[in-house]
C-alpha cells in the first residue's frame, strides 16, 4: 500500500509526459508538413506576425515566435526549477547516494558531446553550436520507455527523469553563461535584488501568488532588457518558491475528520441544498487543503499539464518546420556533426561515466535494472530536441541557414538516438 501511494505520482507524471511526447512528435511532422507544403509562406509569416503594447515611452511589441521561445518557454524552465528544487530536497537527489548515479551519467552526456562537437567542427562560424548536443528531452525519452511498457522498471524511468533534470539544468547555465551576450549589469543587479527579496519571504514562509506574479514578470523584464536571456529567470524564480507547507499532514488529518464528521450531522431544507454550516465547512476543506500543499507543490502541479500539453508542442510547430528544396543553403558538416554528437556523444558520455562510477564504487545501479539498461539510456540521451533545437536558436540567431542545418541534425539525431535506445532496451530481458 505504501508503494502504490509513493509510485502513483511519478506514474502520472510519466504519463504526462508520455502523452506529451506524443504531441511533441504530432506537432514536429505537423510543422515539417506544413513547412513543404504550398502553404509554407503561411507557415514563416504567422511566426514573425508581431504581437505586443507600448505605454508611454516603453514598447514591448515583438514577434510570436518571441513570445512562444522567450515568454512561454520561460514557463518551461519554472516548471524545470521546480521540479530540480523538489528533487533536490525531497526526492531522488536530496541524498548523495541517490544522486551520484544519474548526476555523473549527465555529466557524461554533457562534457563528452560538447568535446566531440568542438573536435569535429572545422568552421569557425558554426563552432558556437557546442551546446547543442548536450541536453536530453524527458518528453520524448519518456514517450519510448512508455512503449516498451513492463519492459521497463519503474525505477529506470525516475533515474531517467533525475538525469533529464539535471542534463536540463546544465544546459540552463550554459545558456546563462555563454549564450548571453552586451550584459546590462545594472538591471542584472535590480533583478537579484528582487529575488533576493522573494528568497527572503521564502524562507519565513510569506507567499503571496499575485505579488510573486508580478514581481515575475518585473525579473523576466529586466532579464530581457539586460542582455541575459529571460528563460534563465524562470529557473532563478523556482528556487525562491517555498517548499514548506502551512498545514502538516497530522493537522490537515485532524482538521478533516473534524469537519467530514460536523458535515455529515448537519441537514439542510432539503436533500440538494446545503446548509449555511456545510457551506461554511467546505469553505473550510478549500482553506486547509490549500495550505496542506506547499507553494512549490501547487505550481508544479498546477503548471505541468499547461507545459507538456500546450507549451512545449507548441515551441516544437514554431520551430521545427523546416523548408526542404533543392535551392536551400545547408551546411552539411554541420547536419552530421550535430547529428553524431548527439548520437555517439551521449552514448559514450553517458555510458562511459556510469561503467567507471561503477567500478569504482561510487554509485550503484538503481533497483531491477542491469547495465544493457543504461545503454539504452545512453542512446535516448541523444534525443535532444526541445532544448537543442532551443540552443541552435541562440547560438545562429544571425545565420537562418545554420539554424536549418543544426534543425536537421537535430531532428536526424534524436530520430536515431530514440530508434537505437528503444530496439536495445526492448532486447534487455526484464
């Protein structure tokens, strides 16, 4: 009994996910459809169609694709801050042991493709790709270990899920370091000011959600006009987000008998009308239920159907649509070498650094699995797409045709890396 009621969360958590990465598949052949049909004009026009407001002497008026991979996907690395602080205090990576196995396995997968991309690049105009390979996308990875079905122990997918969150976090700093560009340090000063503030409430437990709101988008703002990119904002606003509750579990128990008994006794004028005191108690149930949950909780909760069924296939329409004719300007090394890095970069990264952890008694494999299991993790690692496709974005912003090139490679990579690490683990007897 305690198990179900520990696993039932993160089952539909995969299942969310799972389903999401249906979508985000539906909506990637949805835009490449799009892209190459007679419509395709329809297709790069609606993205660039501008949308926004001015007031006074400041003006926010930008492209759709704008909002969709600087404001919505801002919402996506909240959800990844959340989900990293949760791990972090509560679950597979609030002790060392626990989060040794999936943490070297990421650092595997980021330090080994970003070296062999830096190895096989002979352009010095495409050499800024190197973030490229190195994230995995949990929707998509998630999506293939769902198909696989029993196969599968449950406890390979929370290590995958661990290892995706911190593969993403990695690729946070990178964008925050290197992808960032003409730094306004004074509104970068401004911003951490108010964090700060947030990260002080925080900690005495004073939460309001329309002022976090509003000092949200104060930071997004000042993010965007600073130079840094305002999808690192949503990471910095998780970690301010209180984790404690209001109510514990042993008050809201007490509290709920109380009023499920007081509930039952009191009788309205009739049988479909409540009374004025049942109105009240369930008023009652709403208040102390809220605050059983913890802020974090809540949003997270709140925020994960919105992001895996909405914003991410949304990001994937918008950006993976790529025009294919004879006429285009590819960059070829630069399709292969995305496309290898991704592929043969995280296999050897993540294999290698989890065989050697291993050996030297650092980590242990998680319950049920064996190795053949984390090789085929190794391969799903390679499927990069939301975030790669997110980094190719930044690093060729001035240079359309390496951005289709690095698409391409992406897109071959993952579509690879996805087929190789599901054929492998449908190999690996149970």
């Amino acid at each position: 009994m305690v198990e179900k009621i520990l696993i039932t969360p993160f089952q539909k958590f995969i299942k969310v996910e799972s389903f999401s990465g249906i979508l985000l598949f539906l909506a990637t052949v949805g835009a490449l459809a799009w892209a190459n049909s007679p419509f395709q004009d329809s297709y790069h026009s609606l993205w660039q169609h501008k949308l926004g407001f001015t007031t006074g002497s400041f003006s926010l008026n930008k492209s759709l694709i704008f909002w969709i991979n600087d404001a919505l996907m801002a919402i996506f690395f909240f959800l990844i801050g959340l989900e990293l602080k949760r791990e972090l205090l509560v679950g597979e990576l609030a002790s060392p042991r626990k989060a040794a196995f999936p943490m070297l396995a990421a650092v595997g997968g980021m330090l080994v493709p970003v070296a062999l991309f830096t190895f096989l690049n002979e352009n010095p105009e495409t050499s800024s790709g190197w973030g490229m390979p190195m994230a995995a996308d949990i929707a998509f990875t998630l999506a293939i270990l769902n198909l696989l079905g029993k196969r599968i122990p449950v406890s390979l997918k929370v290590f995958l899920t661990a290892f995706a969150i911190i593969d993403d976090m990695g690729a946070v700093l990178v964008i925050a370091l290197f992808y960032s560009a003409g730094i306004k340090w004074g509104l970068v000063a401004v911003a951490a000011g108010l964090l700060l503030i947030l990260a002080w409430m925080s900690f005495r437990q004073i939460y309001y959600k329309y002022i976090f709101l509003l000092v949200s988008i104060a930071v997004w703002l000042l993010f965007l006009e600073s130079g840094i990119h305002p999808t690192v904002a949503g990471v910095l606003l998780a970690f301010t987000v209180p984790i404690r509750q209001k109510i514990d579990i042993k008050d809201y128990t007490d509290k709920l008998k109380q009023i499920a008994d007081s509930f039952g006794k009191e009788q309205g004028q009739k049988s479909y009308v409540l009374s004025k005191k049942q109105i009240a108690q369930i008023d009652n149930l709403e208040e102390i239920s809220d605050g059983v949950q913890s802020p974090l909780q809540q949003l997270e909760h709140g925020l994960h159907n919105c992001v895996a069924y909405f914003i991410v296939p949304l990001f994937a329409l918008a950006n993976a649509g790529i025009s294919i004719n004879t006429g285009m300007d590819i960059e070829l090394p630069l399709v292969i070498n995305t496309a290898v890095c991704l592929i043969v970069g995280n296999f050897v990264g993540v294999t290698l650094f989890s065989y050697v952890s291993l050996k030297l008694r650092i980590t242990q494999l998680p319950q049920n699995t064996a190795f053949p299991h984390i090789l085929g993790i190794g391969f799903l690692a390679g499927v990069g797409f939301t975030m790669s496709i997110f980094i190719a974005n930044l690093a060729f912003a001035s240079s359309p045709s390496y951005i289709d090139s690095a698409k391409m490679g992406i897109l071959l990579g993952s579509l690879i890396s996805g087929v190789a690490g599901y054929l492998l683990l449908r190999m690996v007897k149970k």
